[in-house]
C-alpha cells in the first residue's frame, strides 16, 4: 500500500527541445500537490511530463512553497538525456512569490500578468 498520493492541480501540454537534433516537440504534463498518510498530510509539489517514449518526476517534498524545485529535478533529469524543458520557469527572469508560486504562477520582468510556470517561453 502507498502512502504517497499525487492530487492533479493542472494539466496540458509543453515544448520539449532535443539538443542533439535541435528538435521542439510536445510532452504532456502535470503538475499538482503530494500528499501522504491516511489523513493525506501536504508533502510536496511535483511536476511529471511524458510522451509516448518517457516519462520524467520531479519531486519538491518536505515543506516547500513553490513548484520550482520539482521543476529543477525535472531539469536535471531531463538535462542527462539530452533534453530542456522550454518552459517560463526556467526563464532567468522567472520569479515567484509564496503566494504566486503555490498555485504554480510566477512574474517575468516586463510582463504584467502572472504566467503559468510550464507555460511555452524562450528567450
């Protein structure tokens, strides 16, 4: 039996770069809360992004605020086969506030609207 329990917050599509052939194609993914325990107690964020070939976790669990750091495990893994994720979180410029990044928005500077964290952006 597991404990671990993935609660779908938002779901959709997103960019995929292959570096090795310069190749952009879409992956599904998803991102939401992790719970644990019968009384299913708050233990993360996490973000999971697959295609028919893969499919990649990552995981912020302990206390955490945002979905940043399942974004930069995502990354990391991602990064070992070859792969970026073209998303707004990984923008230099990508912020966020416990308020914001708990929903999964954050900012880009010269932007006025908040912006999803797996929303198409390159820069």
């Amino acid at each position: 039996m597991t404990w671990e329990h993935f609660d779908v917050r938002k779901s959709g599509i997103c960019k995929v770069l292959k570096w090795e052939t310069g190749e952009v194609f879409d992956c599904e993914y998803q991102r939401g809360i992790v719970s644990t325990g019968k009384s299913r107690v708050f233990w993360g964020y996490q973000i999971s992004i697959r295609n028919g070939q893969m499919e990649i976790v990552g995981k912020s669990q302990g206390y955490s605020e945002t979905y940043s750091g399942a974004l930069r495990e995502c990354n990391s893994k991602m990064e070992s086969e070859g792969l970026l994720l073209l998303v707004a979180g990984n923008s230099e410029n990508y912020s966020e506030s416990p308020m914001s990044g708990g929903v999964g928005y954050g900012y880009i500077s010269g932007t006025k609207e908040g912006i999803d964290i797996m929303s198409f952006f390159v820069e």
